[in-house]
C-alpha cells in the first residue's frame, strides 16, 4: 500500500522455528526502511501452504495505517508507526475455519472499519 511518500508492506518472518507477523514501512524514492513492527505471531491459525496470516492487504487515511493480520487481527498504526490500538477478533467470535486461506483489505469509512469474512 503506497500513502505519499510511504509504502507499506506486511509480511511473515519465519527464523528457525519462530514465526512472526510484521508491517514494514520504507520510503518511496529511496528504497530506506523508515519503520517495522513485530506484531507477534497473532492467535494460532491454520493456513494453506501457499498463504500466511500476513496475505491481507493494508488500508491508509491522512492520519493511520491499518493493517489486518489473519483471521481478523486487526491494528491501527501511526504513520511513524506507533502501534495505537489492537483488537483481536477470535477471541471474541471464535475461528472461522476458513478452508482457502483469508484476504481482507479493511474499508475505512470515518471513524468506522469494515471487514467480511466469506466463510464457506
């Protein structure tokens, strides 16, 4: 997702045994890697071989970034990336069990987030 001089990106680090989900933010222009946030490895979740929990695409305002990470792990990031505020959704609702993988791109509509889980 590129907001100005901003591209952010989400990813999975995966070092030795450990798995890690991450936003990274770099410069437009020069390539630099201005900022990165672990966010942890989220809740346990499968995935298919092909996917991971960080395949979702971020959305970006004026004033924030958010970020979904797997099965509706959803944060909200300064643009300095200062992590603001986390809600995680499975706790809340349970697993989905989504059979194919999950892409979620959050729609930000003024103060509120929307998201769909197409389960089957």
């Amino acid at each position: 997702m590129v907001h100005g001089n901003h591209v952010y990106v989400t990813t999975k680090i995966v070092e030795g045994a450990e798995k890690s989900l991450w936003t990274l933010c770099f410069d437009r222009e020069s390539g630099e890697e201005l900022w990165r946030h672990n966010f942890g490895r989220g809740v346990k979740q499968t995935t298919r071989q092909k996917s991971n929990l960080a395949a979702n695409t971020p959305t970006v305002t004026d004033d924030a970034l958010y970020v979904a990470f797997g099965y509706f792990d959803i944060t909200r990031y300064s643009h300095d990336g200062e992590m603001i505020w986390v809600n995680r959704y499975i706790s809340k609702f349970g697993d989905p069990k989504e059979a194919w993988g999950y892409g979620l791109s959050p729609l930000v509509l003024n103060d509120l987030i929307f998201f769909r889980n197409r389960s089957r």
